[in-house]
C-alpha cells in the first residue's frame, strides 16, 4: 500500500477524494443529526396532541358503550389508547404501563396461508431501556399549549420520540395516550452504506481522470529529460493543457533548445581553434627545418608534432560531437563481441565473455568509440584485456579488466582530465595524448551513465555503467543539430593540406 502511495498519482488522488468524503459526511453528520431529531420530535409530539384532543371529543360525544371499540380502532402501531376510571398514575407507574401496552401487538386479519412475522411488529426494547433519560415527572400543559381548553398532563418516555398524554374527560375519566416509534436504526444503515459506497466510487473514478491529465504529461517530460540526459534527439513536448504544465514543457523546450546552442557554440569553438593552429603549425615545423643545430631542431619537431596530434585529437572530438548520431535499439553484447573480435584481429591479446542477449537504445558508434578507448588502454597499459557484458538489477555494465600496475587512488578522477596522463615522460610512442577516457566518460555520460575505474589486487577495471531503461524512450527525431553544417564545414576546411599548399602558406610567412 505504501508503495503504491509513493508511486502513483492517482492512488494519491483517490485517498485525498475518499478522506475529504468521509470527513463531509461526518460533519454534516454530527451537525444535522441532533437537528433532525429535535425535527421529528417537534413534529411527533404536534400529532399526538392534536390525535389526543380529537379523540376526547369524539369520546365524550359517543355513548360508553362504543367508547373500548373507538380506542381499539385508533389504535396504532405508534401509538395506544386507553381509559382509566382510577385516577391518574404517578409518572413512573404510569411509564411502564405505557411501554407494556405499546409492546403488545395489536390484533391484525390473518388470510389464509399468510402469517405476520415476527419483525413486522413493532420493537420497543430500546426505546424502553433509555427511558431512565426521560422526564421523571408530569408536566403540564397550559390550554393555550394544545388544541383543547382544558389542561393536560404530560411526560416523555424517552430520549428519542416515545411520549405519554393524559387529558381528564367530562366524565371524570382520564383518556391516556402513548406514542412511541420503534427504535431507529444507526446511522449506517445498508442504504447509507450503499449510498456512501456509490459516492466513493463515482468521486475515485473522477480522480483516476483528473490524476492521469495531471500524470501523464508529467510523465512524458520525466521520460523526455531521462531521454535528454542520455543525448537523444527528442520532438519539442505538446505546450498544451494548464498553465502550470504548459509552462513547465515550455520551459523544458526551451532549455533543450538553450543546450543545444550551447553545445554547438563549444563545437564550433573548437572547430575553429583547431582549424586556426594548422597553419601556424606548419610554419614552425618548415622553420624548424632551418635550424642549423640538429638536436635543437629534433626537439623543435617533436614539440610541434606533439601540438599537432593534439590538435587532431580534438579536431577528431569535435567532428564527432559535431554529428548528430541517431538513437537505436542493438543488441549490445554483439556490439561489444563485434569489437573485441576486430581487435583480435590485429593481434591484441583480447578476450570477451559471453553473456545473454542485450538489447539496449543507444548511439551505437560513439559507444562503440568508448568501449574502444578502455579495451586499446587496457591493452596499452596492461598487456591484455578481459571484457564482459553483465545485466544488473538496475543498469548494465561493460566491463573490461587487464592486468597492469593499476593508477594510483589519488588519479582515478584526474585521468579523465583532457590531455592528462599519469607519465610523466609524456612519450607518445607509450601512449596518446590523453584524449582517450575523457572522451569515453563524455559518451557514456552522454548515455546516462558513468565510467568507474576500480584497482584489483591484478590490474585495473574499468566498468561502463548504462542505466537500464525501464520505458521506451520518446521516439528520435532525424534532424541536424543546429549549425552542424557550419561546423562540418569548418572541420572540413580543417583537413590536411597538401604539400603545395603548406610550402605556399610557409613561403608568404617568410
């Protein structure tokens, strides 16, 4: 139950509806309830004076003789009527009296075949057992009070609508009437129940509509950013419905919109860098070729070699961020066999476990890039690599593991610095640029996930961590990232350039 509460809307929406109705109806309970009785009270206690008076009169205008039949036919399943010749009783003497005759059943036409039951006759036991509550005592009843001119005694029975009248006759008799409806059920009742039952449904029905226009725009923009913070092309969100949800996919169209420029503005930056140090470069190298001391001029172009390979490695980088891969469903096992195989190929001591099929939406060329880069150091620095691909609870991991000295704890994060390396001699026949795992955490960060790096007690682990993808992402769309082409072009301009044209531009330098 809880879990429900923390994950659905709707489950939320429906205990907020089902609480508010209870807490209605038990105020408008608890403020109508005593109302109702004073009501039907008030009302009950007009019928039975008015029944009374009018029964007097037509007592004392009938001979006594047909007196017991005219009682015995106003007699009801609420109320009796009797005469007594002996006085008037004291108020508790004559309560009990008044409770035994409305007990007793009145006398009915029995048809053949067909009997009374038992609970069609009247049921006083409650009525009776609160009449220690009621009024202990006779009051009277002034003539202006009730419709005769003459003065009356009269009493409650109970708490609820049982009451006693007793009026003297002309002849010096006492006409005692007794009223008392059988006891009232509680409050909830199979129609109230029914009725309250029939409400919580309709308003839990209502609230499953309202919760889902509610959820389920929350829940494409949940999915749409997941599929955002992975790098996928996604359609702008509808800009429709409230005002509080359109303006929350405005603003999320608009951020993606911001990012986008963002990251073409630092795209093209480095284009145009890098495009920019060519030709200086290729100056110094032709200069360089004029220096008379050998060693001074060796020095000179290894240092210009190195800048040189640096600019291409983040020429490479650039091209790359520049194209707008497309998002695809592959099986990521094979992708990552495909590319354990290849490298085999060419000699590398490179082994990869197989495991069970993996499909999994991601740019499968950028992250084939990355599990390119972790395999080639692993093989660099740790003379083999072991790769793997295991399903988690919660995400999938690319493993890959050599047998090198590992780096130190202090370097973990360091080493995916762009350009840093952990040797010091920066020799490039050992190793590249230091260009490698910072564009491999860049792709997988650009997925959803992470690079972590663990020392074992042999080599190194490097484990690319994927999020599992619980819902299909928003479908991706195929267009061009903004300004791409621009950005190709500068990369295209970027080129190398032929011999000719690097001796002209050295020439004009000089």
């Amino acid at each position: 139950m809880m879990s429900l509460w923390k994950r659905s809307l709707a489950a939320r929406f429906i205990c907020f509806t089902l609480l508010s109705l209870v807490l209605s109806q038990a105020i408008v309970f608890f403020i109508s309830w005593d109302e109702h009785g004073q009501v039907i009270r008030k009302a009950a206690k007009g019928e039975i004076l008015s029944r009374c008076a009018s029964l007097a009169r037509v007592l004392e205008a009938t001979p006594p003789a047909l007196q017991t039949d005219i009682l015995n036919a106003s007699n009801t399943s609420t109320a009796r009527y009797w005469i007594s010749t002996n006085g008037l009783k004291d108020a508790s003497a004559w309560r009990e009296e008044a409770w035994e005759r409305l007990a007793q059943p009145l006398p009915r036409v029995s048809f053949p075949g067909h009997t009374v039951p038992a609970e069609a006759r009247p049921d006083f036991s409650r009525n009776n057992a609160s009449s220690s509550a009621a009024s202990s005592q006779w009051i009277d009843l002034k003539p202006e009070a009730w419709p005769l001119s003459r003065p009356a005694k009269f009493l409650y029975l109970d708490d609820a609508t049982g009451m006693g009248l007793a009026v003297r006759l002309a002849n010096g008799a006492w006409l005692n009437t007794a009223f008392a409806k059988p006891a009232q059920d509680d409050f909830w009742t199979s129609k109230s129940t029914l009725a309250l039952g029939l409400s919580a449904l309709s308003l839990s029905i209502i609230a499953v509509f309202a919760a889902r226009g509610i959820a389920q725009p929350l829940r494409r923009l949940a999915v749409a950013a997941e599929a955002f913070g992975r790098g996928q092309e996604i359609v702008p969100l509808p800009e429709t419905g409230p005002d509080d949800i359109r303006r929350t996919a405005e603003a999320f169209n608009r951020m993606q919109e911001r990012l986008h420029r963002f990251v073409d503005d630092r795209t093209r930056m480095l284009a145009a860098i890098g495009h920019d140090l060519r030709t200086p470069l290729t100056s110094l190298r032709l200069r360089a070729e004029f220096v008379p001391d050998e060693d001074v001029r060796e020095k000179m172009l290894s240092t210009i070699a190195e800048i040189q390979t640096m600019t291409e490695a983040t020429l490479a980088f650039a091209r790359e961020d520049a194209t707008a891969e497309s998002t695809r469903t592959v099986n990521l096992s094979a992708l990552v066999e495909s590319l354990c195989d290849d490298l085999a190929e060419l000699g590398y001591d490179i082994s990869f476990s197989e495991g069970q099929k993996i499909s999994y939406s991601c740019r499968p060329d950028a992250l084939r890039r990355a599990c390119r880069n972790l395999v080639e150091n692993a093989i660099r620095y740790g003379e083999r690599a072991r790769v793997s691909v295991e399903r988690q609870a919660d995400s999938v991991e690319i493993i890959v593991s050599d047998d090198g000295p590992g780096i130190p704890d202090s370097s973990k994060e360091q080493v995916f610095t762009p350009f840093f390396r952990i040797e010091n001699s920066r020799n490039r026949e050992t190793g590249g640029v230091g260009l490698g795992l910072s564009i491999a955490r860049t792709i997988v960060r650009h997925h959803g996930g992470d690079i972590v790096l663990t020392n074992k007690p042999k080599g190194l682990q490097a484990a690319i961590s994927l999020p599992a993808l619980d819902g299909g992402p928003p479908p991706p769309i195929s267009r061009p990232v903004a300004g791409a082409k621009d950005v190709s072009n500068v990369l295209e301009s970027a080129r190398p350039s032929s011999a000719a044209t690097i001796l002209q531009r050295a020439s004009k330098s000089y």
